[in-house]
C-alpha cells in the first residue's frame, strides 16, 4: 500500500535481526521495517517512505547518506523530484533508482540550462527522454546511452553514474564553447563494466584519470581530448584496458614520455596524443602495436622515432609534426605500404628523403615533409604516388632538378615546393595538368620556372601570379 500503517514497530525491530533474515534480499516491501535498524538516529524517520529507503540503500554504494541532509543537493532535489513522480506507484525499486540517478545528474549539470532537454525529468519513461542520434534504452528498456553531445552541459559527472553498472553502455557529453564540465572523473565510472564509449572531449575536466578506468573491461573509445589533464600518460591504467581500441589523449597538459605500456594494447587502432608537452625519444616498443591504423603525436617535444616503427604495418596515417625529431627519415617507413598520410612537417630531419617513400602507393591524403633540414634531390620514385593530393616538401635545403616523373601526380590539390635549393622547371607535363586542375602550388619562380604555379616566391614573400587574370584562383590559395 502507499503508506506503511505501523508507527510503532521500529523500536521493537532491533531485537528481531534473525528472523527477518529470510527476507533480507532487499526489496521495496521488507526495507520499511528493516530500515530504522540501519541509522535510527538520523534517517530512521524517513524510511517510513517505502521510495526514500529504496533510495538510499540503493545509492549507498556511491552516495553518502549525509548527501540527502541538505534539501538543495543534487541527491535530495531528485528525490523530491522521484517523489512527485505521477507514475510512481507502478516503478519497481530498480526503476526508481535509475529515474532517480539521471536527475541527480541533470542536477549535477545544470539540466535546465542544456542546449535540449525535451522530457527530462518528466513522468514520461525515461527511455523517451532526450538523446543525440541513439535510442536511450537498451532492448531490455534499461537507461543506456547517456548521448547529449555538444548540449551545454555544465557542472560535474556525479559519482551516482555507477549505479547505471547493469545497463549504461556509451556516455557522450562534449564540451562546446563554456567551459563545459569541470572536476574530476568519479572513481564509481569503474562499476561501468558494460560500457563501450567513454567520450568527454573538449570539457575541463582535470586531475588523476582513476585507476579505475582499467575495470572497464568492454570499454572500446576514451576520448579525453580538450581537458585539462597532466602528468604522465596513465600508460599502466590504458594499457589494462583489453578491448580498447580507440584512445585520444591529445590537446591536454601531459607531460613526460611516451609510456611503454600503450605497447600491450593489442587491439587499438587509434592513438592520438597531439598538443601535449610529451617529450623524448618514442620507445622502440611501438613497433608492437600493430593494429594501429592512426598515429597522432603532432605538437610536441618528441625527439626520435625508432626504425621498429616499419612493423606498424596497419598504419594508415602517421603524423608527427611540429616536434623536435632528429636524425633521418628511415628507410622502415617504405614498409608501411596501408599509409595513406604521412605527415613530419616542422622537426629537424636532415639527410634526403629516402627513394622507398615510393612504395608507399596508396598515399592520398598527403606527404609532408616540409620545414625541416633535408638535403638531397627528390627521387624519382615519388612518382609512383599517383593518388596523393598533397606534395609539401617546402623549407629545406633540397637541389637539383624536380624528376619527371612527378608528372604522373595527376590529382594533387596542393604543391609546396618553394624555399629550397631547387633548379630547373616544374615539369612541363605537370604544369599542363595544374593549368587544368588548379591546385594550390608554390615555388620559388627565380629559381624554378613554373608558369603553372598560383604562387610565385621571394625570400619568403609570396605572391599570386594570376591577381590580374584570374583573381578567383588566387583567393582559394592561402594554403
């Protein structure tokens, strides 16, 4: 029934522990009585409430009881809230505990204030309440997919998330313009055992990542990017973590090395670290971690790349620009025949590229090895890369004669040659193309005649050639 008619019968319950032990397993009928037993000098009173005690011993795993003390919490706003639930006599106690977590959560981010909340905290089933693009609810019609994207959520994650450990699947709040979400990740993120997505990008949240984390056995994306994270890479926390497969650390305060434990994820094909201030040779141990198809450590301090990395065989995008990389371009990288960018602009590479950069055929999205400290001439075998779009080799110290066989680059859509010692013309095969295909293309026209070239350049200033004849094709040059 909606009230429990006995008053008095919870100063007599504490000499009857035995007997009622049968109906221990808590259910919404036996908790009333057994409840004063627990606390009776504090919340013995409201456990009058079948919901209130459902609450509370539901949530004790991740919620103190004190939480509910203070009527403006998070805790005691969503109970208040569960308690004028139209519905509520007909939600069993694991339906009032899920109604329950998700308004502490929309509490704990300022729910009112999202860029969407439709049916948020309304007595409609919470499986019809806002997501992004999913169902909320699995098939078993239990809360899932806790999807808002970029929806101005502001605040903090409440530890009570880990109740939802039987059923939440993917959680997805990024940040947008403000700051987003601030403070830490719970540690009770690690009752999530069922969860596939952990996606947080662009938020402030900071601190330790919690150890945790590793418990998340059928985790598949951490994607941290844009927080305040620092420290060192939490190597040892990531690397317990066996089904993960993509992991974006980049645009936060790391600092410290490349960890040799990201070695023993054996089935991640995305690491992305960029725009940290990671520094030091890469370890040769990366060579293991051969189901990687991305590789992003641009922006930072690394200073070495080890020849072990021509065993990254699944690599379809290496990019390290912007780091502090010495020594040569290794023969290796010919190895890595999936590449399809290949990125070591703005680092110290000196000698010439190496002529097995031509077996990388399947080459598109770019080849750039610009701003760096390359002697040499361009071999001839760079011809073969018949699918690439862009061709940077701008800002280094490359002589002679471009080959002829750059011809057969028939789709570039960028061509940065200049600053280099080059002589001779641009190919006049490849010209004829780029008079069809107008792509970005620079050179230093003193040096180098190319009639072809949107850009011609001096000591560093460059101007556009076609300003009296074609000025649309100057405007989209600015590449």
């Amino acid at each position: 029934g909606p009230t429990t008619p006995s008053p008095t019968l919870p100063p007599a319950v504490p000499t009857l522990p035995p007997t009622p032990a049968p109906n221990a397993p808590p259910s919404a009928t036996s908790s009333p009585v057994a409840g004063p037993t627990v606390e009776p000098a504090t919340i013995g009173p409201t456990y009058a409430d079948p919901v209130v005690d459902n609450v509370i011993r539901g949530s004790s795993a991740t919620t103190p009881a004190t939480a509910f003390d203070n009527p403006e919490s998070p805790q005691s706003q969503a109970l208040t809230w569960l308690q004028g639930n139209e519905n509520l006599q007909f939600y069993s106690p694991e339906k009032q505990l899920i109604r329950w977590t998700l308004a502490v959560f929309f509490y704990s981010t300022n729910g009112t204030d999202w860029l969407t909340n439709t049916r948020w905290l309304s007595d409609f089933d919470e499986c019809t309440w806002y997501v992004a693009g999913v169902s909320a609810c699995n098939s078993d019609r239990l809360f899932a997919n806790l999807v808002l994207g970029a929806n101005n959520l502001q605040g903090t994650l409440p530890a009570e998330l880990g109740l939802l450990s039987d059923s939440l699947e993917a959680i997805n709040i990024r940040g947008v313009l403000t700051e987003g979400l601030t403070g830490t990740l719970p540690t009770e993120i690690g009752f999530l055992t069922n969860l596939k997505e952990l996606n947080l990008r662009g938020n402030s949240l900071g601190g330790g990542l919690p150890i945790e984390l590793s418990n998340l056995g059928a985790l598949v994306e951490l994607d941290l990017n844009g927080n305040e994270y620092g420290g060192p890479l939490p190597g040892s926390v990531v690397s317990a973590i066996p089904s993960l497969e993509l992991l974006d650390l980049g645009d936060n305060n790391f600092t410290g090395g490349f960890p040799d434990e990201f070695a023993d994820m054996t089935e991640l094909t995305s690491l992305v670290v960029e725009n940290n201030a990671l520094e030091g040779p890469l370890p040769s141990s990366i060579g293991r971690m051969s189901s990687l198809q991305v590789l992003d450590l641009d922006d930072n301090k690394f200073t070495s790349v080890p020849r072990t990395v021509g065993n990254m065989t699944n690599l379809r995008s290496f990019s390290v620009t912007n780091n502090k990389v010495d020594g040569t371009i290794h023969t290796e990288f010919g190895l890595l025949v999936n590449l399809e960018g290949f990125f070591l602009g703005n680092n110290e590479f000196d000698f010439q590229i190496p002529s097995e950069i031509g077996l990388l055929t399947n080459l598109r999205e770019g080849l750039d090895v610009s701003d760096n400290q390359l002697i040499g001439s361009v071999p001839f075998e760079l011809g073969s890369l018949t699918a690439l779009r862009q061709f940077r080799i701008r800002g280094n110290r490359i002589a002679g004669q471009l080959p002829g066989s750059l011809s057969a680059l028939s789709v570039l859509r960028v061509f940065r040659i200049e600053d280099n010692d080059l002589t001779g013309q641009v190919p006049p095969d490849l010209c004829a193309i780029f008079d069809v295909t107008e792509p970005v293309a620079y050179a230093d026209c003193n040096e180098i005649l190319c009639p072809c070239c949107s850009y011609c350049c001096v000591e560093g200033l460059c101007e556009c050639q076609f300003e009296e004849t074609d000025p649309i094709r100057c405007a989209g040059s600015r590449l």
